[in-house]
C-alpha cells in the first residue's frame, strides 16, 4: 500500500491570499517547505516580500505579490504576474479575513438604560463597519474564486477557505464577523456542489481560538494577563488553551492535498481544541 504524502506538493502552484497575515505566514512557509510554489498575496506587500525572501533563502519557491482581494483588477493583475513566473495555478487557499471595531458592540446583553452615551450597542452599529467585515471576509473570498478557480475548470484542483468557531456558534459583541464567517461556510458547501463536475474539490477549516495581532488586545491585558473574555474561552475550550498557529497546517495540507484528500468534498472543518463539542456544563 503506498501511503499519502501530504507533505509533498512538488510542482503544486498555491495561490494564498492574506499570506502575511499571522495565520498566512505560518501558512506560507508550511508550503514552501512542502515543495510548493506559493504566491502570497496581501495588500500589505512589504511583509509578503520578507515572507518571500525567508522562503526563497531556505531553497524553496514563493512569490510576493501585492493585491486587493475585493478588487477583480488587482486580482486580475496578480493572476497574471503569477502565471508567468509559476505557471497554471492548482490550488487556492482563501486566507484573507478580519473584522472591524464599528462592528463590534461593547456589550454582551442590551439593557434599556438611560446611561448609554458612552456605550455602543447593537443600534449604533456603523454600516460603513459592517459591509468592511462582509466585503473582507465574503467578498474576499468570492471574488479570489472568480478570477483563480477559472484557470482550474480544465484540470481540476483544490479551494480552501477559512470559516470560524463563530459560523457554528455567533461569539457575543461581533455579530457582522459572525454573520460573514457563516456566509463562508455555506458558501463552502455551494461551490464545492457546483464545481465538482469539473474535479474541484472545495473545503474549509473553521479555526478556535488562536492568539493573533488582531485578537491580541482583546484578550491580553497590559500586565500581560488573560482578559475576562480569555479566561471565557479558556474555560469553554476542553483542551483549555489557546490554539497554536502550527496546529492548522496539517489539516491545511491535509485538505489541499488530491493524494490525501481526494474523495472529501464540502467540509467544513473545526480546530478549536473541543470547543464547539462542548455545551458548557
């Protein structure tokens, strides 16, 4: 029997979008060393390009590229810078993604207080906020899977986005992030039945709780200690941790890998240390 290699993608061109992100990062240097040929896309070009370079200086392929995921143009033109330096593209992890303060309330529950001036609730929720978490997270999805997916239609190949604990069960103060998280999911499930005639295979992580520049605030205070909304967390995490960035890139590989994954089709699926296992009681 010869077993899968899923750390083996030799030949492999990977498109990933939010590549300098946290999560992106761990997520490119993963590929490189998997032999795959990963273009990291991210509006934020300067930290691609030093993804790049750590990549490249360790014997493997990348390729920086600057790109606006909710821009069909920028998108367009990072096609076509990759395809001449790569070649035909296999596979596309959709990694860009992030929320927004004005689309955060400060509260867990509405009470009819007098005393509200000074607190933002659900009524005082900014649409210019809302529509930045949609377009970032659901539009930067769907509009990646235009212009990429279409140089896959002729020989198959491999999507994967990134949903979150918060598609299974909306975190109190951030119903848009939420709201667009389950938009992943379900949209997950929708081109993974329209593409499959065409061999490609769509499926999705749902990350827990892991420590990132965004969330970092929110759950370490200034002494350095776990916020109350950390220690919730860590409370309803049977693991009782935080999640470490390097615990997605097996199911990562897993997922994008034909070898491995051949026949899986439409999951999505959690990494979140038993949280959306357990009830809290």
């Amino acid at each position: 029997m010869n077993l899968p290699k899923i750390d083996n993608l030799k030949g492999k061109v990977v498109v990933l979008t939010g590549g300098a992100g946290v999560l992106g990062e761990s997520f490119a240097y993963a590929l490189g060393e998997a032999n795959a040929k990963v273009a990291i896309l991210d509006i934020n070009y300067d930290k691609a390009l030093e993804i790049q370079d750590r990549i490249k200086k360790q014997g493997f392929n990348a390729l920086a590229v600057e790109c606006n995921v909710i821009s069909k143009e920028s998108l367009e033109l990072a096609k076509t810078k990759i395809i001449n330096e790569f070649g035909s593209i296999d596979i596309l992890i959709n990694g860009a993604g992030g929320n927004h303060p004005k689309g955060t309330t400060d509260q867990v529950f509405y009470e009819n207080t007098k005393n509200q001036d000074d607190i933002k609730t659900f009524f005082d929720l900014d649409a210019e906020g809302i529509s930045f978490v949609f377009d970032l997270n659901f539009l930067g999805t769907l509009l990646p899977t235009q212009v990429f997916a279409k140089e896959m239609t002729n020989k198959g190949g491999s999507i994967l986005n990134i949903s979150s604990m918060n598609a299974f069960t909306p975190l109190t103060k951030i119903p848009a992030y939420s709201a667009a998280k389950a938009a992943i999911s379900n949209f997950t499930k929708w081109l993974s039945v329209h593409f499959s005639r065409v061999n490609i295979r769509v499926n999705a992580i749902a990350p827990g709780f892991f420590l990132t520049n965004q969330n970092e605030k929110l759950l370490i205070n200034e002494k350095k200690e776990f916020t109350e909304r950390a220690n919730q967390i860590i409370d309803n995490t049977p693991m009782s941790r935080f999640g470490k960035k390097e615990e997605l890139i097996g199911a990562m590989l897993f997922l994008i890998s034909e070898e491995a994954s051949s026949f899986i089709n439409g999951i999505v699926l959690p990494i979140d240390g038993g949280f959306s296992s357990y009830s809290g009681v």
